[in-house]
C-alpha cells in the first residue's frame, strides 16, 4: 500500500498524461481516451472508473496535443512588434476579449521590430497548427514571402494597423491619412505655417499614408511643402530630440511640428524644453497614437488615437468571417477604422508679433 501511495505522488508531480492513466488501470490509450470523451463504446462502470481516476490525479487535457493530432486547434496567433506603451497591448486586449468569447485561446509573439524574429514567429505559430494569425508588421519587413505559407496552408490571414499593401489583403486598418490631415489642419488652424512632419520607413503603409495626410493638409492651405521640414527616422525618443535640434538650426526653422509616432513628439518636447523655449508659444506640437504619457506631459500633448480595442476586436471578427466562410467565395477586404484627434496644450498656439527671445536665442545658438 505503502508504494502505491508514493507511485501516487511521482505521477502527481509531474503532469499527468492518457498513458499514466492507461497503465495505472491496467487499459488501452484509447480505452482512457474514449471514456474521457463519453464515447459510447464505452461502458459505464469504465467511464467511471476512468473519471475517478483522472480527478485523483488531476489529469488535465492536452488541447495542443489533441490538435496536433487532428491537424487543427481553437488557437489564434497573434505577431506584434513590440508590447510595450498603450497601443499594442489595448490591440491585443481587444483580440482576447473576441476571441475568448467565440471559444479561442490567444498565442502572442513579439517581432521586436525584426523582420527574421517575425519569420520565425510565422513558423512556430503555424508548427503549433493554429487555427489563424493576426499580424502588424514589423518596422524592417520589406518581403512578404513568409506569409506565402500560411496561404498555401489554407489559414486565415489578417493584417492590422501596418499591413501588407494589394488587393487580397484582409485587413483591419486606422483611416491614418485623415488622422494625419486633421492633426496638421489644426495646427493650421492655430496659425502655423512652417509645420515639420517626422516620419518612419515609407514601405510601411502607416508612415506613407500619415505623410500623405499632412500633404494634403498643407495643400488645402495652399502651402508648398519643404523636404527639409520633413524628417524620416526610425521614430524613437531620442531621435525626435535630435531631428527637433537639427529643425531649430535651420535658417528658418518650424512653429509646429507634427509627428507620425508620439515618442518622437515627446522627444522633441523634451528637448524645446531644455532649450528653455515655450510649448506651443514658440514651437507647437501634435503626435500620433494617443499614448497613456500624452495626457500626464507638462503642457499634455495633442495626438490622434487609434481606436486600438476597437481595431483588435474588428480583427477577429474579420478572421471568424473568414472561417465561417471557408470552402465558399469570399471577398477579400479591409476594415477602415475612423480617427479621433485629441486636441490638448500642446498645440493651443496663438501666434505672436514674433518669436520669443528665448527662440530667438536659441535658433542663433544654432546658426
């Protein structure tokens, strides 16, 4: 007796699989297999006897297994850039909270902003024989090739946010070019005129249409635009300081600057304000993404928010369309999500007769 109770407690300590059941009953895998799953084939008082022991010894399913077996599972992938500030994680809230609901379980990866990290996310997510992946982009992704294998394999396929171009492309996307038109439309409004625009890679479809935006802001204005106001960098903190330094050089430097990212905004801030220069008097500011710190800045900083849950809620919902619709002919589309611009202190300008002495110095100690 004594043994059997320590034969107990080594199979307790580990997990607990159909083949510690089948033999501790002295019965086949598939005996224990069909009395867990109430197969008729299967007697009673087995069943029994089976259940019994599985809740003795905590036996807990293995769904992915199962899967494996079956070649497909109730698993959704997720690939994202990165899971850091407010954005990504409100996505992939908004992805759980639908997915969870239509009976799924969410697998998350993290791209890191890497292309091959991004290939291998693709790989293991389909090893794990997922039901489905959701996917933004990576900065540096400029071939899609590895996106080719979950097409072959049958799987659906939904971008959000930064997403493949073309027509056969099932995405969930922000309206980026009109969130980028009424940022700088505001800030014309305030009464800037030499407004700067940072920006990232232009392969990536957030970038180039935030860009867009601005241009044609500007345009609605009659204004020329001038390349040199326009920064493109990887939209990092540090680097918007260093691109709001270069601005302030410039013979004739900017009264606003909009930005396709808000931790380059906030680099810039941080930097007029090193400079002692006043925000927005001398220098207005508008970001992108509504991130939580854009609310606790000293002045707070106006941004446009992306209705993030909401993007990763419509994502899944594409991706059950698409599962409903398997083996019937469905159009390949995408959700176009509507913009919010936030208007908050930094960007409240009301144009002076000329710069402040503070600018004035600074731009000299620039020259």
């Amino acid at each position: 007796m004594a043994s059997r109770t320590k034969k107990d407690k080594e199979i307790v300590s580990s997990p607990v699989s159909m083949a510690d059941l089948a033999r501790e009953l002295g019965v086949s895998m598939t005996t224990i297999s069909r009395a867990l799953s109430d197969h008729h084939s299967i007697g009673p008082a087995t069943k029994l006897k089976v259940q019994k022991l599985a809740k003795k010894l905590n036996y807990q399913p293995n769904h992915l297994a199962a899967a494996l077996r079956k070649g497909k599972s109730k698993l959704l992938g997720v690939v994202v850039p990165y899971i850091e500030g407010r954005f990504f994680p409100s996505v992939v809230h908004g992805i759980e909270t639908v997915a969870r609901k239509a009976g799924y379980s969410v697998v998350m990866c993290q791209s890191n902003e890497d292309a091959a990290q991004e290939r291998h996310n693709i790989d293991t997510l389909l090893n794990a024989q997922v039901a489905g992946i959701l996917v933004s982009l990576a900065r540096t992704t400029n071939d899609f090739r590895h996106f080719d294998k979950v097409r072959r394999r049958g799987i659906p396929l939904v971008f959000f946010d930064r997403v493949m171009t073309g027509d056969d492309v099932n995405a969930v996307v922000l309206n980026d070019r009109a969130g980028a038109y009424q940022s700088t439309r505001h800030l014309l409004e305030q009464g800037c005129r030499r407004i700067a625009h940072f920006t990232g890679p232009q392969h990536l479809n957030i970038y180039q249409t935030r860009r867009q935006g601005y241009l044609d802001a500007l345009q609605s204005y009659s204004i020329a635009p001038d390349e040199e106001l326009i920064a493109y960098f990887d939209m990092s903190q540090e680097q918007g300081a260093e691109e709001m330094a270069r601005l302030l050089a410039l013979p004739n430097p900017p009264d606003a600057v909009f930005a396709a990212g808000d931790s380059s905004i906030l680099g810039a801030l941080q930097y007029l304000k090193s400079q002692g220069l006043r925000v927005p008097e001398d220098v207005a500011l508008a970001g992108f993404s509504n991130e939580a710190f854009t609310s606790i800045t000293e002045p707070m900083l106006t941004s446009v928010d992306q209705r993030c849950e909401e993007m990763g809620q419509a994502a899944v919902r594409l991706f059950l369309e698409l599962v409903e619709s398997k083996g019937t002919p469905f159009s390949q589309r995408q959700v176009v999500l509507q913009p919010e611009l936030f208007v908050r202190g930094s960007s409240l300008h009301t144009p002076a007769t000329g710069a402040s002495p503070k600018k004035k110095a600074a731009v000299e100690q620039h020259s």
